[in-house]
C-alpha cells in the first residue's frame, strides 16, 4: 500500500529556573542571572529511511520552546523549504541526504537523514485506499481551507485526507470535484490573493490522493467565483463560475467561455456519453456540450426550471424539474424516455423556490431506478421511478443522536441534499446545528431501508411499507459541506 510515513524532529530550548525570597523576609532579593538563551537541539529518530517511488515522508519540526527559530531544509546543498513541515517526494530512485539546519538567536545546529528511493515493483503496486468508498467535500469559512473526509466500504472514517497524504491544505472554499481517468479534481474559490475570488484548482491521483496538479487561476483569465466542475478529458476540464461554464485547458493555462451559457445554473453538472449536460438558471431547458466544443451542442427542453441532473446506472439522464416531475432522458438522441409526475411533498422538493430550498447539488439522487430526494430538509423521500410510487421514507430529526436543540436552533438545516450510495442503497444526510461557530456541532447520517411494495389489483395502486434504520453516525466532522461523492459513479 502505498505510504505517507509522518516522522516527527523535535528540539527544545532549555530555560533557567530561579527562585525569590518572600515578602516577609528580611534579606536582599535574590537577584536571577541573565537568561542565556540556548541554541535548538534537534533530533532525529533514524539517520536513514527507506521509501517507495511512489510513496512520501512528512518531515515535522515542532518546538517547546517560545523563542523563535527558523528552518532550513536542503537537499544536496539546494534548498527546498524553509517551513517548519517539509513533504519529502522524489522524482527517481536513489539515495537522498536531507539535511535540516534550526537556527534560533543563541546559534544553530544541522542535522541529517538519508532517504533511499526504491523502484516500485509490480508485486508491490496495491490497489490505492481511495479508489472505493465515499468522499465528502468541506467548504471550509473564507479565511480557512477546505478539507476532505473519506470513509471506506468498512464504514471506517477519516478526516483531512488531502492534507495527511500532502502535508498541506486545500484552497479555501472549496466547491465541488469530479474523478475522471484515475484523477480528481477539485475547484476552490479562492487562490492565491484570498481578498479575491478568482478560484483555483488541484488534480489528484483519484487512488492515492498525491496532488498532481495545482493552479490559482490569474484575475487576466477571467473566473469569477468558480462553482462546480467536470471533466470530459485531462484537457478539458468544464467550469461554472458566476458569469458562465467555461472550457479551462492545463496544457496551456488558458480558459474559453461557451457561448450560450451565461446563466449556468449554481449546480452539479453531469457528463455521459462524453457530453457535459447542464441546467440554465431560471430555465425549463439543459445544454449539451461535446468534448472539445466551445459552443451548445444542442438544449433539451422541460416542463419546469431543471433543479437536478444525474447520471443514471444505465448510462441515461436523470432530470428534474420544478414542475414536479422526473424525466429519463437518452444522451445520444435527446429525447425524454419518460417522465413521472410527483405531488405533494415530494413535489416541493424538486423546486429551487424559495431561495432557501436551493441547493448546490442536484435536487435528486439515484440507485437503479429509485430516486431520492431532500432539497435542503431534514426529510427524506423516495420515488420508484418503474412503479411510479412515491412516499416518504424517514424524517431524519427522529434518528439522529443529538439533544433536542441541535433541531430546534433556528437555523439548523440539511445541508445540500441526500445522496444515496450506488452500490449499498444507503442514504446519507448531513445536518448542521446552524451558521458560524454553530457549524462545527454536526452529523453525518446514514441510513438504509427496507421497502415492501404490494400492489392492490382491485385499486391498482401500490402501496409502501419501509422501515428505516440508522446504519451509522459521524459527529463533528463537517465544515460546510459542498457535496457527498460515491466513487462508484465515476467508474462506469
């Protein structure tokens, strides 16, 4: 497997201790020599690593002591960081000497280690812990960063994976990623000049989270608060900002905008068939795209605003509208195979009015043919989409484990929608106890169901029985998140 190994260099500064007579005394106070400051002491675990190519070794300074210092890390006499952290990668096998010089104002010592780099054989090329499970974004607050929690088939949690795997964060206010050809990308609001919103983007290794790539886009190229991203080849890469979808091509760093879609709606976008599909704000229609164009290929029209766009398993489209319904559509021909009309409720929740309703992922989600939904509510329904039956299937406020003013805050919410997992059928939520310091008092929900559906011949209608369970529960783990991502959906 595939390694980050963390090795911890620890120096400290000693500091005198003195003593005084007290008060009552009759004696002359003692006074303390001058504090003489001492040079830092470093120390390292082992004067020699092994490591795969493919593997990295985070090298971390910490300090007991208040004086400052400052860090020099070399290799082969070129410095390579003056941080206190230094992510150690190598781009062919060899024999490294790394060497840390501390350096405080009482002097300075060096110390070194030896890194060997081995090729990666085939026997020892694992399967990435990251190519199965589900990840969940963190926007993060404008002044932090964003952050990335993943949790495996097992169940098992853990946060902050990009920065466990990089030594370093995300830009702030990251929005949304998609994986394509083993790689991930994510789009950020902010770059390098946070006061602004010119984004930025990382690429990934999709198995082994390793940035490959990193870019704070220039305010000369023209993103103005990017929101979602696809991607149809590494050249390719689809963005939604606030004034339109643009084409961005890493070979050359530069950007062009489709004409057309100057009010893309703030939303996820989806890719079949090699073609980008995408909803236009107040609109009854999507755009189509092809690879490589920089114009609408063509538009699908519907019977309300388009709030959500999916892939289906079958490689079709999923649609919905506000006008209450839920459309499949064939990405090759552009026709509506069918529609199912909803009511009540469930109805309500393809809508994107009233604004607080809207949410930033699609207002649907699917395993097979049976779709879920939730817009920005604790409430959970489902629709069979063969058997055109709906129902509600859980309210989430009456399963997860948090005192009673976790929901009565007034402005605990649902975060984004439901998302359910494509493989297991499990629905997870997340909810936030409210806004600012409120955010960080959240839950991860998952909850599985069973569902009977009986059909009545004599009334010929269906009727549903379910039973929901909450399957598992993560507390604390959320900052803001964008969007819940299955990594089965990008692997077919």
């Amino acid at each position: 497997m595939k390694k980050l190994y963390l090795l911890f260099i620890v120096w400290g500064l000693m500091s005198s201790l003195f003593s005084a007579c007290s008060d009552d005394c009759d004696c002359i106070p003692y006074q303390p020599e001058p504090e003489v400051p001492t040079a830092p002491v470093v120390t390292i675990t082992n004067s020699e690593y092994t490591m795969l190519l493919t593997d990295s070794i985070v090298f971390r300074a910490n300090i007991t002591s208040e004086l400052p210092a400052t860090y020099l890390w070399t290799i082969g006499g070129q410095e390579v960081s003056t941080d206190s952290i230094y992510v150690f990668k190598a781009d062919a096998v060899g024999v490294y000497t790394l060497q840390v010089t501390v350096t405080n104002e009482a002097g300075n010592q060096i110390q070194s280690v030896q890194v060997i780099v081995k090729e990666i054989t085939k026997e020892e090329t694992p399967e990435g812990k990251y190519k199965n499970g589900t990840f969940i974004l963190n926007e993060g607050l404008i002044g932090t960063y964003g952050s990335l929690i993943f949790i495996n088939p097992d169940g098992n949690i853990t946060d902050n994976v990009y920065f466990r795997e990089n030594g370093k964060r995300l830009w702030s206010l990251t929005q949304d990623l998609f994986i394509h050809n083993n790689k991930m990308y994510i789009i950020a609001q902010k770059g390098d000049d946070a006061s602004m919103n010119y984004g930025a983007i990382t690429i990934l290794n999709a198995e082994t989270l390793k940035e490959v790539f990193s870019y704070s886009f220039p305010p000369e190229l023209g993103f103005t608060s990017p929101t979602h991203i696809a991607v149809l080849g590494e050249d390719n890469i689809y963005i939604r900002d606030e004034n339109s979808i643009s084409v961005f091509h890493p070979s050359d760093l530069s950007m062009t905008r489709i004409a057309g879609t100057e009010k893309a709606h703030k939303n996820t976008m989806a890719v079949v068939d090699g073609k980008l599909f995408a909803a236009i704000y107040n609109q009854k229609s999507l755009v189509v795209i092809e690879k490589g164009k920089t114009e609408i290929t063509t538009t699908i029209e519907f019977d309300g605003n388009v709030s959500g766009i999916i892939k289906s398993s079958d490689d079709k489209l999923w649609v919905s509208d506000e006008s209450g319904k839920i459309s499949k559509v064939d990405p090759n021909s552009y026709e509506i195979i069918a529609s199912n009309q909803l009511t009540g409720e469930a109805a309500e929740r393809l809508k994107l009015n009233p604004p607080s309703s809207q949410a930033a992922a699609p207002h649907i989600t699917a395993k097979g043919d049976t779709l879920y939904m939730s817009a920005t509510k604790p409430s959970i329904y489902f629709h069979i989409f063969s058997k055109d039956t709906t129902a509600l299937m859980v309210d989430a406020t009456q399963y997860i484990p948090a005192s009673p003013d976790y929901f009565e805050a007034q402005n605990f919410q649902a975060y984004n929608t439901c998302a359910v997992d494509p493989v297991t059928g499990r629905v997870f939520l997340n909810t936030l106890k409210g806004w600012g310091g409120l955010r960080h008092n959240n839950h991860i929900s998952i909850f599985d169901f069973t569902i009977v559906v009986t059909y009545n011949k004599y009334t010929k209608k269906y009727k549903n029985t379910i039973t929901p369970r909450l399957c598992k529960d993560y507390a604390n783990y959320l900052d803001y998140p964008a969007n819940i991502y299955f990594t089965h959906n990008f692997q077919h």
